[in-house]
C-alpha cells in the first residue's frame, strides 16, 4: 500500500516560514476570496503527485520503489540541502542586509533550488506529459515507416504500435531530476541580475506558485521562460527577503545593482505581493497574516 497519498510539491519547512506569527496557518483563498485559517497538510500538495506505476518502478538494484522519487530523491536528498541553505540565509540575514551585498555561494544555491521548486510543480509535470503525449507516438509512427523500408515489409508500417511509459518517472527524470537541465537553467539565471530586497517586518507574501515569472517582450522562449529575454523572475525566500532576478540584457541598467541587498519600499513589496497574488493557483500566504492588499486589489475589481 502507498503510504504518503498527500505529496507537497513546496516543502512544509518553507510554507511554515510565511503561516504566520501565531503559529497558525491562515490563508488568503482566491477561490472563496477571503483569508481563513488552513492547515499545512491541506495545502499545496497533490495525491501520487510524484509515485511511480508499480510496473515502471523496478530499479537497477531489482527492487520496486514506487515511492523512490518522494521517499528517497525529495525527502532525503533535495529538500534536506534546501532546508540547510534557507537556515543559512535566515542566521545571516542581518549581516547580509548590513553588508548590502548577497553572498555567491548562497546566491548559486539559491538558484539551483529555485530552478528544483519551478521544475517540481504540477503544472510542468502536466505540460511534460502533454510533449510527449505529442512526440512518442510520432516517433514510433517513424519508427515503423523507416524499418519497413529497411526490411521491405510494407507490413510494418501497418502494425498498429502503441508506446508506455510513466508520467511520474518521465517527468522526474526529464525535468527536476536530470542535472544537465538544472544547471543549465541555474546558470542561465546566474547570469542575469539579481536584485534582492529586505522587509525586516517579514512583509513578502508567498504562494502556492511561489517561482513568479514575468515576461515583458514576446521573445522566443529559454529555460521555459526563465531566461527569456525581457523575463523577470519573482520569488520569495522569507517573508522578510525576496529577490528579483532580471535579464541582464532586457534590464541592462541594472548591472550596477545586480547582486545588491536594497531596504524593501512600499512599492516594492507591492509590485512582489500582487504578482505572487496574480500568479497564485489559490493561496497566497503571509506571515503577518496582512492580506489588506489584495483584498483592496480585490475590491477594485481586479481578480
């Protein structure tokens, strides 16, 4: 029997930094459009999210691990070293906000798991299924009209062929999981400007979508989306720091700034909390539990 049914594609450990100062979870609902209180098993996960079919789920070793992905890749190796980097940050926040300047070494771990948190998420998960929904019968279709040809056999072509495979294992394995594609997309955003703000009252929101990205140009996409030209992406990493990661070319006045740790203006947090808002699935999060922005973005007719 599959023990973890409910699996979290935002660890708990980062949802609990943005439940609130009482301790008690409370969310603001797109859906009811109002805020109320949750609990943390509740939100932000899916059920199997990540299992894979008994029958693909046989490794190198023999064994069969349908909860390989959850059990042992997430919960033992990718979100341990997150939970360490983000204590890293938060023990040092003071200094770093002092020193004006973000570390290197935290910032290329920061961006190896923000690239980690995009990858995970339901909606890529669907969207690598839906490519090779596409792209796999095509392929066999190929297949058989190239043997045909090899053998002679007309008869090949005719065959009625169908391709399997497993969602769950394809998409970790084609996403998230393979480490070419994450540090590519890691150094690709390496490379643009990172411009990091500071609310020492912990007044950055955060989401069910918490990787925002935002494109200003209609450019041919890279790294789906992240590195795209004119992109800027969005994300929170406390409540009291966020960063901003512009494309260098896009943004190219920002090179004098890039790396910087900058006190958080009321505009600033603003333009981060409405598109963390905007981009939410349904909750958005707050440690202040101050959902007063939205519910006056809200009420003036935005949804």
């Amino acid at each position: 029997m599959r023990e973890k049914t409910r699996q979290h594609y935002i660890p708990k450990f980062y949802l609990k930094n943005f439940i609130g100062m009482d301790n008690q979870p409370t969310v603001y609902d797109k859906v009811e459009r109002k805020s109320h209180p949750a609990k943390l098993d509740s939100i932000c996960y899916e059920n199997f999210l990540y299992d894979i079919a008994p029958d693909f789920a046989t490794f190198d070793d023999g064994t069969t691990k349908v909860s390989f992905i959850e059990d042992t890749i997430l919960s033992k190796e990718i979100e341990p070293q997150f939970a360490k980097l983000l204590n890293e940050i938060n023990d040092t926040l003071d200094t770093i906000a002092y020193n004006s300047t973000f570390p290197e070494p935290l910032r290329e771990r920061l961006a190896y798991n923000i690239i980690i948190q995009y990858l995970r998420m339901p909606q890529i998960k669907q969207a690598t299924q839906q490519l090779n929904d596409d792209i796999l019968p095509k392929m066999v279709r190929l297949f058989q009209q190239e043997l045909a040809k090899e053998l002679g056999d007309e008869q090949i072509a005719k065959l009625q062929l169908t391709s399997k495979y497993d969602v769950s294992r394809t998409f970790y394995e084609q996403t998230f999981g393979s480490e070419e594609l994450v540090n590519t997309f890691s150094k690709a955003i390496l490379d643009n400007r990172w411009i990091f703000l500071y609310s020492p009252d912990g007044g950055f929101y955060s989401s069910d979508n918490p990787c925002v990205v935002i494109q200003s140009t209609n450019s041919r996409p890279f790294c789906l989306g992240l590195a795209q030209f004119g992109s800027e992406i969005i994300y929170p990493i406390l409540p009291e720091l966020a960063v901003i990661i512009y494309d260098r070319n896009y943004y190219s006045d920002l090179e004098v700034s890039d790396n910087s740790v900058n006190y958080a203006q009321f505009e600033h947090i603003a333009h981060i909390n409405l598109n963390i808002y905007e981009q939410a699935k349904r909750f958005v999060f707050s440690k202040k539990c101050d959902f007063k922005l939205v519910e006056q973005y809200t009420y003036n007719g935005e949804t």
